[in-house]
C-alpha cells in the first residue's frame, strides 16, 4: 500500500513540475513575442521617420527637375539657358561651405524659400532681364538644393536603405522635369511658374517640423540636441540603438579631433592645417574616386547621346529623355536593396558600352557600305539601342555618381567637399551640353557614339578597382575603411576591420 502511494506522490509531483515548464514556456514565448512585436514597431516608426525627411528631399528634389524647363522659356531664350546654367555650379560651392558652418536644415530652409522667390519672379516677368533674373536665381538653387538634399539623405537613412532613398532622389528630379516640359508645351508660362512654386512651397513648410542632423550637431558639440535628433530617427522602443549610436558619434569626433590634431602638429599656418587635413588618406581618397566618377558621368550621361538623333534642337525630346529614365532608376531603387554598388555599376558601365559601340557600328557601317540598311530597320535599332543606352546609364552611373561622394566622405567635410564635386560635375555637363554638337560635326556621329563607349569602359574599369562596396556599411565604417588603408587601390578580396562601438567589437568587411 505504501508502494502505491509513493507512486502517485511521485505522478503528482512529476505532473506539477512538467506543467510549471510548460507555464515556464508559454510566458517565454509570449515576451519573445511581445519583443518581436515592439522590434517590429520601432522598425516601422524608424522607417517613416526616415521616409518624412526623404520626403522633403524628394519635393525639393522635383522642384530642382522643373527648373530646368526655363531653358526652354519663351522669352529670351538664347539668355536663359546660359545663366541657369552658370549659377548652378556657385550654388553648390556655397551650399557645401554653408552646411558645414550653419547646418543642413537653415540652408534648406533658404534654399526652398529662395526657390519660390526664384519661380514668382518668373511668374511676373515682364521683360527680357527679368527672365534673366529668375533664371539666375533658379538656377542657383538647383545646385544649392541638389547638395543639401543628397546630404541629408545620407545621414539621415539606415545603411540598409540608403542606396534606395537616393534613387527615388532621381527619380523625383527626372518626374519633375518631365512633368513641367509636358505642361509647358500645352499652358502658359505664368501658370507653369506658379504651380512649380508649390515644390519648393510645401517642402518649405515641412522643413519647420523636421530636425537637424545628427552628424552635424555632433561635429559641434551639441550632444543633447544630436541626442534627440537620433532618438527621433530610432524611434520609440529602440532607445538603445539611438544611445550606441550617440556614442558612435562621439568616439568619431574624438578620432577626428586627434587626426586634425596631428596633421596640425608643426605648424601655426592655418592654411598649411587645411591643406594637411585635405590630403589625409580619410579625405584625398574618397574625394577623388567621387569626383573622377561625376566626370565620367558628365562625358557619358544620357544628355550626350540624345541630341544627334534629335538634330540638336528639340528640347522636348530631352523632357522625355527624363521620363524614360524613370523605369531604370525605379528599378536601381528596388536593386540597391539587394546588390551592391559595384556590381549595378559594372553592370550599367558594360550595358552603356555595348549600346554605344553597337550605334556606332550601325553607322559607320551605313555611311561606308554600297548596300546601306534598310530606313525602317535602321530606325527602329537605333531607338532600341538609344533607349537601351539611355535606360542603362540611369542604372547605375547616374545615382552612383550622386550616391558615392556622399557615402565615402567623412562627416566633419562631407557637405563642402560634395558641394565642390557636385560643382564640377556641373560645370562638366555644361561644357559638354555646349560642344557635343560640334564634337558630331568633327568626328561624325559614329565617332560620337565611340568616345561614348571608350568613356563607359573606362569609369567601369575604374569603378571595379577603386570603389570598394558600401551596401550595408554606415559612413563610419566607411571612413575606417579609408583610415586604415594606405593605398589607393582598394582590394577585390573581402578584408575585415575591428570596429569597436559602445565596446563590443564587430568585423566589417569589404568586397
């Protein structure tokens, strides 16, 4: 009897400590849960938070595509393009400097505003100077508004969304110039002033409710600000991540600090300190792989190759360049997601050349050939190949060339030196706007076509050797990568770096 009563003590026991593990288990399961679902939310708050300051950027970003619908205004038109042009360059040198002084959002702010003053001169234009005028003033804000906008949405996108928030950049600037050179084939000029005024007017108003940098309250030493700004971007629930963040902020500015500190050491001249801190391997590097990429994208963009089959007048063949060119940087947007740069841009580089070799080919061959092709034939390939060039550059070189110098450079120069960049690239863009129809003339539109795939080759292959692969990499991490190299050359093989942040060590490699 006593043996029975042992063995239901025993089951009863048994019994109660399988079902405290089972209790054990479900309370387990259900914080897991409650974690994941609150992981889930702050993922979600810290995407639209993201999402709101793209979404200023991509406004400006339009309003920066419709300013170049006055090239094409009906007064004064040998005029307006010139000086829309020239200002372009000046408003990216003194964005650059002025971000890095006063910060991102006041420069935006006047930017956007200077930009509705720009579009209401316009709209009440009543003679020839002041069209000139609007134009100046228009054309200066593209390029201030273009940097700004390409800077804040570096630093304030996750590394796993950047690549894709700079591609809806593109793809709002060629939107924006596409719509307002379709509206200003069918409405006046005033109505078009006016309603591109809204561009600028709504971002305008968005940029009073949004915050400042991060990076750039850091690089002043406004701690709690920076705080505040990174909380905002984490959102609520990821406190934690904003705080390793801050800390990650302050361990760079101290890096910085000891770096300037040291190219300093020796002198008292303030210009010899600056002409040491600019050919630091962390700045002279990524400056000139950004810079070298802008000026190949300047000689072998779509502009080039568009104007000879358009016999170098239509502008509106320009406007739809700028449509077509939204499927290619919608799917770039989608890709960045997935691949890497290098690997969208070698693909885009040897897709350019194989168009443009093809197109020359074609032409070389039905201006030297007894039996030319037939016109149909010859038509409908060279609208593909176009398209296809077209298309493929905007894949890849043309949201990289954005894309790069903002990804590579250091936080404490990275406005000023983009700006300076951004600047080239337009003063490249001009040059080659203004000589491409002469350079057809003297080489033929064959040899056009070819200089057009010996410049595609040539940026592929220097992309593929000096540009090391930033998917999924913060600009920090970057700026370590360029720290420890001394070389230029970047390697093909992975290669891993010890990172010490909020101290834990984490590997980061590049391809």
């Amino acid at each position: 009897m006593w043996g029975s009563i042992r063995n239901m003590m025993t089951t009863a026991r048994n019994e109660g400590r399988k079902q405290q593990d089972s209790t054990r288990i479900c309370s387990q399961e259900r914080e897991n849960v409650g974690c994941d679902r609150d992981e889930t939310t702050a993922s979600t708050w810290s995407l639209c938070a993201q999402v709101k300051m793209a979404g200023a950027c991509w406004l400006l970003s339009a309003a920066c595509g419709t300013s170049l619908w006055i090239s094409d205004y009906n007064a004064a038109p040998s005029a307006v393009l010139p000086s829309h042009s020239m200002a372009t360059p000046f408003g990216s040198l003194i964005a650059g400097v002025a971000m890095d002084r006063w910060g991102r959002r006041p420069v935006a702010i006047f930017g956007a505003g200077l930009f509705v003053i720009g579009w209401w001169v316009l709209a009440a234009a009543q003679n020839h100077a002041t069209v000139i005028a609007g134009a100046l003033i228009n054309g200066y804000c593209k390029g201030h508004l273009m940097t700004v906008v390409m800077v804040l949405t570096v630093e304030f996108s996750d590394p796993s969304t950047r690549g894709t928030l700079v591609a809806l950049v593109g793809v709002a600037f060629a939107v924006g110039c596409g719509l307002a050179g379709g509206l200003g084939l069918y409405l006046d000029r005033r109505i078009v002033s006016g309603l591109a005024s809204l561009l600028p007017l709504v971002s305008l108003a968005a940029w009073f409710f949004l915050p400042e940098s991060a990076v750039w309250l850091a690089r002043k030493h406004r701690m709690i600000e920076a705080r505040r700004t990174l909380r905002w971007v984490c959102g609520t629930g990821r406190e934690n991540q904003a705080q390793v963040e801050h800390e990650d902020l302050m361990r760079r500015r101290r890096q910085d600090e000891e770096e300037d500190f040291r190219n300093s050491a020796g002198t008292s001249r303030p210009v010899l300190k600056k002409w040491r801190m600019l050919t630091s391997p962390t700045l002279h590097r990524p400056f000139f792989i950004g810079l070298i990429l802008n000026v190949a994208q300047a000689v072998c963009g779509a502009y080039s190759l568009v104007p000879r089959f358009a016999n170098c007048a239509k502008r509106e063949d320009e406007f739809l360049v700028e449509l077509l060119r939204v499927p290619a940087l919608l799917a770039a947007a989608l890709c960045l997601r997935r691949v890497g740069r290098r690997y969208l841009s070698v693909t885009s580089g040897l897709c350019s050349c194989a168009c443009a070799l093809t197109l020359g080919v074609l032409h070389y061959v039905q201006l030297n050939n007894n039996r030319p092709i037939p016109a149909q034939t010859n038509v409908i390939v060279t609208l593909f190949l176009a398209l296809l060039y077209v298309e493929s550059n905007s894949w890849g070189f043309s949201i990289l060339s954005l894309l790069i110098p903002c990804e590579l450079l250091p936080g404490k120069v990275r406005a000023t030196l983009c700006g300076v960049i951004f600047a080239v690239h337009d003063i490249f863009v001009c040059i080659i706007y203004s000589i491409r129809c002469r350079i057809c003339d003297v080489f033929g539109t064959y040899g056009m076509l070819w200089i057009l795939a010996i410049a595609s080759v040539l940026c592929t292959i220097f992309v593929y050797i000096f540009l090391p692969e930033t998917k999924d990499r913060s600009c920090g991490e970057i700026q370590d990568h360029f720290r420890q190299r001394s070389d230029l050359r970047m390697a093909k093989k992975p290669h891993s770096q010890n990172i010490e942040l909020n101290n834990e060590e984490r590997s980061c490699e590049f391809v």
